[in-house]
C-alpha cells in the first residue's frame, strides 16, 4: 500500500503542484484548505504522515497540531509555513510537530524529510496508531494488545485483534478482502475471502452493540470492508 499522505495547506497553487509531485512519487495524497476540515481528516482517518501550513484559516496549524497530541494520534507532522522566525518553529516543535520547512522550499528537500520521517515513525508506509483507541463502548488498547468494552475485558483470538488494529490503522478507508489476506493472514497463508468474512461477522460480535447492524466494522457491498469512526 502507498504510504498516505494528509496535505493540509490553503494555498490553491501550492497544492496543486505537491498532489501532482506526490502522486507522481507513488504517495496517496487527501488534501484540506482549511484548518477545521483538515483536523477531522486527521481524526477521521489513518495518515502515515501529515503535511501541515502554519497559517490557515478557521485553525492554526499549531492548533492542530496541539489537538492531534493531546489526542496521542503520532501521525509524523512535517510544518510548512512562509515564516522564518525561530520562535514560530520552537513553537512548533513544542507542540509536536517532527519537522519544519519553510517556504519556498525544493521538491527534493521535502521528499528527503519526507522520507527521513517515515523512516523514523518506523512505518514504512504502515499508518501510525495511537497508543489507544475509542469507538462506541469499546477501548483497544494497542500495546497490551487488549480489548476492554464497559470495563471489561474482551476476549480476541490473535488473528481477531490483528484484524482490528489493521482495520483501525485505516478507518475510513475501503479495504478489500484480498488485501486483508495478504496483511493480516500473510502471503503464505492459505485462507479463503471466506475466512475474513467469518472473522470479521466474530469481531462484530465482539465488539459492535448491535452486530447485525454494525455501527464501525461496516461492509461495502461487493468491494470489501471499511472501519467508520
């Protein structure tokens, strides 16, 4: 999978030329204009790395960023801003933002950070994750590798909390069973696009209030499944 890049920028020109370059360079790019709508994108869906202006209207970047932390979301933060001032950058990194680039800027010097961050995240193009996750009644907690919902614990199979995390990784995004296949059961594996729908219908039954209704685990008709926060 590309790795998925949020470009969170007002400048029309600007974005034109850095989706362009992006997707030229095998980056999947979601593009925002505005401070507001570029937070819920990144609160919404999975990113592997987040391109983030400082001066945007209806929020600041360093708002963002500040709300993306104290969420725990790591999602790696490169700023771009015009300004130059050391003050506007220590602000920054403060807040959490990784990297800082000022305007105007080479494409091979993005790409170089670019590339250095991702490194660093450890990723690879993998979405970064939360040390926790919220949805509905139920709270995954990734590094103990446990499910509570209520205050009690949920009791998930490897393979069914494998499934989860991968399904969280990428809430908002369609995934097909194929690619389910090939991530969380391992190219030598030899399941069936049946065994993920029987997983997915045990997860739901774990996880969802009313399983035959489900409220995060939601399935696409013919194309596969999508996680909805």
């Amino acid at each position: 999978m590309n790795p998925r890049i949020l470009l969170i920028e007002d400048e029309p020109g600007l974005v034109l030329t850095l989706t362009d370059r992006l997707l030229a360079e095998c980056y999947t790019v979601d593009s925002r204009t505005d401070g507001e709508s570029g937070l819920a994108a990144a609160l919404e869906a999975a990113h592997d790395l987040i391109l983030l202006d400082l001066m945007l209207p209806r929020k600041s970047g360093l708002d963002i960023c500040r709300a993306l932390r104290r969420q725990d979301i790591a999602t790696p933060i490169l700023m771009l801003t015009a300004r130059g001032q050391l003050v506007d950058k220590v602000v920054g990194l403060q807040l959490g933002a990784d990297d800082y680039l000022t305007k105007p800027f080479e494409f091979p010097e993005l790409m170089a950070r670019i590339q250095a961050l991702l490194r660093r995240a450890g990723r690879n193009g993998a979405p970064a994750t939360p040390a926790t996750f919220g949805f509905g009644g139920a709270t995954v907690d990734f590094r103990a590798g446990q499910v509570t919902r209520g205050g009690q614990s949920v009791p998930l199979s490897a393979r069914e909390f494998q499934l989860l995390r991968y399904l969280i990784e990428r809430r908002g995004t369609l995934i097909t069973r194929e690619e389910l296949l090939r991530e969380v059961w391992g190219y030598d594996a030899l399941p069936t696009t049946r065994t993920v729908d029987v997983h997915v219908t045990w997860l739901r039954q774990k996880v969802e209030d009313d399983p035959r209704h489900p409220r995060f685990i939601l399935t696409l008709r013919g194309l596969g499944y999508k996680f909805s926060a």
